[in-house]
C-alpha cells in the first residue's frame, strides 16, 4: 500500500526541502510503502527503536498511533513494551507505557464491553488457535447467549446449526475484527458493531483477522430438534487467502 506523507514538508517545507522531500517520498513513499514487511510489522520495529533510543516524543506518540491504525492491539502493545523493557531499560518503557495508555485509552479490554472470560477449554479440538468464552445467561432458563473471544488468526471449524424448524445463530459484533464465511462464498469482515444471522443448516465459519482480537456475542435461536454439527477446520491455505 502506497502511504502519502506531507508531515516533512508540512513543518520543514521552506526551511529543509531537501530533509522534507526525504522524509515524505522516501522513507514513508518508498520505505513505508514496501512490500517487503507488513505496516503491522515495521510499526513494531519502530516502535521497539524509539524506545531502545529513549524517543518518547511527539514522533512516538504518532507511530503509537500508526501502530493501532495498522493492526497493533492493546494486547500485544503491552506484550511489546513489557519485552522491550529488559533490552532498553525500564525507565523507557515506563515512559512509553505512560503515552501507550492515552492512545490506547478508548480501547475496551479484550472481550469488549463483557470481558474475555475463561480459555474456551471445552470446545478448544473444535477451535483453531486460542478462544475464550464467557456464558450471558444461563440456557436452562432462556435463550443462550455467550461472548466468545478469539485471539488473532483463532477460528473455529467449519459448522453446521443443525434444525428441523427455526433454528440459527445471531452473532453480535463488539470489539475487534473478524472473518464471517458460509459454504460457497465470499467471507466478509466484521467489525465493531455489525450482527450477523446465520440460518440454520448452513455450513460456515468465523474467527479473528490475522491482526486483531475478535469479540462477538453468540446467540441460540431457539427451534426443533436443534443441534450442532462439528465439521473441518478451516484450512491455513483457505485462511490465508481470505487475509492476502
């Protein structure tokens, strides 16, 4: 992807041209813009270079920004920092921990408004990757509805909610981004606040992007003889195309 800059020449366009030109075109027209690494992965490692240098300025602040923008989670900032620590020093990443949090500040915790409950250890052989799962209410009682959380790149198998009348599933997005697909076509991106009905007896799917947490509220529309079928897992060819 082609980033346009205009920061260089925005501040320093009459007083360094040169400096300006150098900075828009070349490291953000052409470095930035590379194909060689993913933005997800060189906001990382700037990020983990202005920190070793103890830049925690107004040029972090950006690149923290540019980080969430490309893909970078609360998560995994924390993750990040916390492992810069032991290599650049703690005093840096105290410091950049005190910025992360502002630009980070309207992030609600994985697991969105309901939280991330517990490891999904019951229906992990049906899951690719790490999920989480926290009951709404209780099934004996009324309809079930669960908040079920996926680490990136988690999905679960291929499935099929199985009915002889009514029937189905309603997914109601809340933090996050993810990948919805039924048999024979097109998966499509959820994000934040869409809902998605899924008919009985149709074979699909979902889970996370490659590069964000997912967060979606299941719920079980009642019906006749309902059950769920498990089937394959999504295949890491079939995954990674839907993501290329």
């Amino acid at each position: 992807m082609k980033i346009i800059q205009t920061a260089g020449r925005d501040a320093l366009g009459e007083f360094a041209p040169k400096f300006a030109q150098l900075n828009d075109d070349v490291l953000f027209g052409q470095v930035w813009s590379s194909d060689g690494l993913s933005l997800k992965t060189r906001s990382i490692l700037t990020i983990t270079a202005l920190v070793s240098k103890g830049l925690i300025d107004s040029s972090f602040s950006y690149h923290l920004q540019t980080a969430k923008n490309n893909g970078v989670t609360r998560f995994e900032i924390a993750e990040i920092l916390t492992h810069i620590a032991f290599y650049a020093g703690w005093p840096n990443a105290w410091a950049a921990f005190r910025m992360a949090k502002e630009i980070y500040a309207d992030d609600g915790a994985y697991g969105g408004i309901f939280g991330l409950g517990e490891p999904n250890t019951a229906y992990a052989k049906y899951f690719v990757g790490k999920s989480y799962l926290k009951p709404l209410t209780d099934p004996k009682q009324t309809v079930f509805a669960a908040n079920v959380t996926f680490e990136p790149r988690s999905r679960n198998n291929w499935h099929i909610h199985k009915a002889d009348k009514g029937g189905g599933q309603i997914l109601l997005c809340v933090a996050g981004r993810g990948w919805y697909q039924e048999w024979g076509k097109p998966a499509q991106e959820l994000r934040e606040g869409d809902a998605i009905t899924v008919p009985a007896n149709v074979k699909h799917w979902h889970g996370a992007t490659k590069d964000s947490w997912f967060s979606h509220v299941a719920v079980e529309c009642p019906g006749v003889n309902v059950a769920n079928e498990w089937l394959e897992e999504v295949a890491d060819d079939v995954y990674n195309a839907i993501e290329a």
